[in-house]
C-alpha cells in the first residue's frame, strides 16, 4: 500500500524509547522480561518491505556482544605465554621498564671512630681554660667503654674526666696522676674494651649506676647503706670491704668448681661472683652437702624442705626455676645442676627485686623474697637466717671481698664469663 494510502494516524512520526547507553543486557545479549528501560523518545518512521519491524526497533536492540577475537584476548596471551615457557623454546623477550624517579641514595653511615689511629700530639689534663678536641672525646670514649667513666664523651677534660682517668690508672697500676700522657693514652686506646662490647658486658652494664651509689634495703627499717666497689661491698662507717680472716673457703670452691660456676653464669648471665658468694655462704663450697628443714618427711612429699647440693636450693625451687618437674636430689648433688638451678633462682630475682644487687641477692636468696624484719638487732632490715653473731648477708660480702681478692690476685674468670668486677671502676 502506498504511504498515500496510509490513513492519517500512521502517516505521522511514531514514537519509540531508546535504551540508555548504560544499560547492560543480561548474558545472551537480550534483554529480560521486565518494565521497559528508560530512555529518550525518538522519532522512527515506518519503512516498507521486507523487515520493516527490525528495522523500526533497530535502535531498541541492545548492544552486539564483543567480538570473539576480543574475548579471547586474555585468553591467546597466557598460551602464548605457556608456549614461550616450554623447554626448547626461545626466553621470553624482557619486557620493557617504565622509567620513574631516580632512586634515593642509600643513607651514608658514619664510620666508627677510630681511635687506635688517632695520635697523641699533646698531654690531656684538667685546667682552666678547659682543653677541649677530638682527642679528648676519645679518651673519655676509651673511659667509658673501660667503665671508669659514667656520662657522656663532651669532648671537654673536665673534673669528671680526670676522675676516671686516675681510677683507671689505679686499676692499671700506672701513677694516678689523672693526666692522659703517652702511657696512658696507649693503655686506653690499645685496650680491647675499644671494639664492641661483649653481650655480657651490655647485659649488666645498667645494673653499675646504682651498684656504684650509697644505697640501703628498698624495704624495712635497715640501718646499713652500702655500696660496691672493686674490692668488695663497702658498709658505709666502716674501714672498707669486709673480708672472711681466713679467706680459703672462697678459694677453695672456686678452684673445685670453678668450670660449673663459670658455665652457669655464662648461661643465665649472672655474675659468677654472685654464685661464688652464694655457695660459700650456703654449703661452704661443699657439694655433698644437704639440709632438711623441719617438717621434712621424704623428698617426694615434701621437696620444698629439703636443700641438697653445692647452692643449696630447694629441690621444689630448683624444678621451677630449671622447668624441669624430674629434678630430684641426685642430680642436684651434680655441681653443674645445682649451679645452675642457682643462677636460674638468681636471675629471676633480679629481674623486679635484687637488681643484682649483693646484699639483697643474699637476702632474697635466703629468704625466699625481700621482706621487711621489724628485729631491731637486724642492722639490714630484710628477713634472713642469724648465724651466731653474723646475718646471713654479713656473710656473703665477706665471701665477695674474698672471691675479688683472688680475681685481683690473677685468678679472675674467662673472657665470656660475666662479672661486675671487670666493669668496675
């Protein structure tokens, strides 16, 4: 039928809804069931022939799914890429790298000074104008790695620095004139103390500051201040360290069990002057030695009364502090055991309480903790056993100034074994 023909209401333009181009088809590339998609109206006129409808509503056919090529994009690069990995086959081509910022240098380091080069062009010594340079930061580095010195290396020789440098010389026998001559400056930067410190040097290192002052008990109504010094614990008032008259217990323990006192320190880390100290004072250095505490019954039921072996410690305590529930009293009989179950109690003590601090290393040993004593005839105020006329504290200072006397004498401990006395001033 010609348009001509058409009656007057199709003869006009025909209103349809174009998709938005946001809408996606479902898979399939049709459309759903559901309300007509939002759109625009445009204006369409009806053709003639063969397919006129398709035609009509070609603009309502949702968009073409892509190109078969195009999916399998992805798909054809990781077989090509498979392909390239197969033996035989050529390596892949290196891809290519964006470029980007220049990177950072990496940070420069200071070197380490070095000491041990430095010459010694003048006398360092404390006067006013006080003599300042690098020379003198490097002898009081020298100082404080020898542990003569405490602060930090300002570089200026002050009162402080010709303090240390006369206890130094003291230590090493040169005249404690507190001047840095050429004696002096070869002893100081030719020590081996220069280089890094050794671990155990930096584990008790903390503990010098207050071991060096007047201290008294941090519980009770003690009377006593004391304070550690090479030669032993100082009692102030008194004429200096106390010593034992007869001084062969310490050693004595020290030359029979010196390799298992040695290998429990070096193990736990707590200065063998301490456990030398503490197997003086407990068994007198005798490692056959045991106690049983009244109510004692049998070692299996009540471990916590009986004390055998070299340090003495409870067979209950010494299973806690080894975490070993099989220890029994033949093996703590072994010196290496029983040195070990006493270290292991020690430096779990000094951890809150002692602090490595002798006299209270002594109490809280004795003790079981550090525990005030209102016993007026106790000048340290912490609860430990009397013997005779003597606390048990009393006695271990007087077997620490002992075991100093024989690391003064040359019978000091190995390299690796720690110990306050080669930190002290």
């Amino acid at each position: 039928m010609p348009r001509a023909a058409w009656p007057p209401a199709l003869r006009g333009p025909i209103l349809c809804r174009r998709p938005r181009a946001d809408a996606r088809p479902e898979a399939g590339g049709r459309r759903g069931p559901g309300p007509p998609l939002p759109g625009r109206a445009v204006a369409a006129r009806r053709g003639s022939g063969r397919g006129r409808e398709r035609r009509l509503c070609r603009e309502l056919a949702p968009a073409r799914r892509p190109r078969r090529a195009a999916r399998r994009a992805p798909r054809c690069r990781r077989r090509r890429e498979a392909l390239r990995r197969r033996p035989g086959r050529p390596a892949p081509r290196p891809r290519r790298i964006a470029r980007g910022r220049r990177p950072r240098p990496p940070h420069r380091h200071h070197p380490p000074l070095r000491s041990h080069a430095m010459m010694l062009e003048r006398n360092l010594a404390f006067r006013l104008p006080l003599i300042r340079g690098e020379d003198v930061r490097t002898a009081q580095l020298a100082l404080i790695r020898a542990g003569a010195l405490r602060g930090e290396a300002d570089g200026a020789f002050g009162p402080a620095t010709r303090d240390a440098v006369a206890a130094y010389q003291r230590r090493e026998r040169l005249a404690a004139d507190g001047i840095v001559g050429p004696l002096t400056w070869t002893r100081l930067t030719g020590q081996p103390a220069l280089k890094r410190e050794r671990p155990w040097q930096e584990g008790l290192r903390p503990f010098l500051p207050a071991l060096l002052d007047w201290r008294g008990a941090p519980v009770g109504p003690g009377r006593n201040r004391w304070r550690l010094t090479r030669a032993g614990i100082e009692v102030e008032g008194e004429a200096g360290p106390r010593r034992n008259p007869k001084p062969d217990v310490a050693a004595r323990c020290w030359s029979v069990h010196r390799g298992a006192l040695e290998a429990a320190a070096l193990r736990f880390a707590v200065p063998v002057e301490l456990l030398i100290a503490t197997a003086c004072t407990e068994s007198a250095g005798r490692a056959e030695a045991v106690r049983e505490e009244p109510g004692f019954t049998s070692d299996a039921a009540t471990p916590h009364r009986v004390s055998p072996g070299l340090m003495q410690t409870l067979i209950s305590t010494a299973r806690e502090a080894l975490a070993d529930p099989t220890l029994d009293r033949a093996r703590l009989l072994d010196p290496a055991v029983s040195a070990a179950a006493g270290a292991a109690y020690v430096k779990r003590q000094s951890q809150a309480t002692t602090r490595l601090d002798p006299p209270l290393v002594a109490a809280a040993y004795n003790a079981g903790s550090l525990r005030a004593d209102r016993d007026s005839r106790n000048p340290w105020g912490l609860i430990q056993t009397r013997r005779g006329n003597a606390w048990h504290a009393d006695t271990f200072i007087a077997h620490l100034g002992d075991t100093y006397a024989l690391f003064a004498s040359g019978e000091r401990p190995g390299d690796p074994v720690p110990t306050f006395w080669e930190l002290l001033p």
